[in-house]
C-alpha cells in the first residue's frame, strides 16, 4: 500500500480470467458474475476503501489498494484489490 498505484482515475481496465471473489465489493450490483459480462471498466476513485486484509505483494499483479469501478454501458460501481485488474487488451479496444 506504500507503493504509488498502478492505475490511475480515468483509465480503462479489465478484470482477470479468474478473479478472487473475496477480492470484489459490490454496491448496486446484486450479483457479481453479472460483472463478468461487461468488457471493461473505468476507474472512478483510487483507495476508495481502508485496506482490509494483508496480502503480498506481487510486482506484476499489484497490491490490495482498492480501487472503484464502473462498468461501461451501465451506472454500477463496485469496489476491485488491485491485484484483480489488468490493462486491457487490444482486442477489447476495437484496435487490430
């Protein structure tokens, strides 16, 4: 949590193949897996919540900051560990 974030307010992210459920918060969306059908995401806030359990580090997943997502094409925001995002792809862009 000392280190600066990975990610910055404004970016476009995607969520990882499996992410861990324990590391999603949902506000508004009663059921994560409807998550899984959005594409990508838009970070809204960085260290929107307190951290709430140790983890380690990992230098090419991140951290446990949390950051506060919505999901494009719907007005839900949810709570991610930085640990459960990735850059996206080229693919999810549109670009070849």
């Amino acid at each position: 949590i000392n280190s600066t974030p990975k990610l910055e307010v404004g970016e476009l992210v995607q969520l990882r193949a499996n992410p861990s459920w324990d590391n999603i918060r949902s506000s508004g969306v009663t059921n994560k897996r409807k998550l899984l059908g959005a594409e990508a995401f838009l970070i809204v806030e960085v260290d929107s919540s307190p951290v709430s359990r140790p983890l380690s580090y990992c230098t090419t997943k991140g951290g446990t900051r949390w950051y506060k997502l919505l999901a494009m094409g719907s007005t839900d925001t949810f709570e991610v560990t930085e640990r459960e995002l990735k850059r996206p792809t080229k693919k999810t862009l549109g670009k070849k």
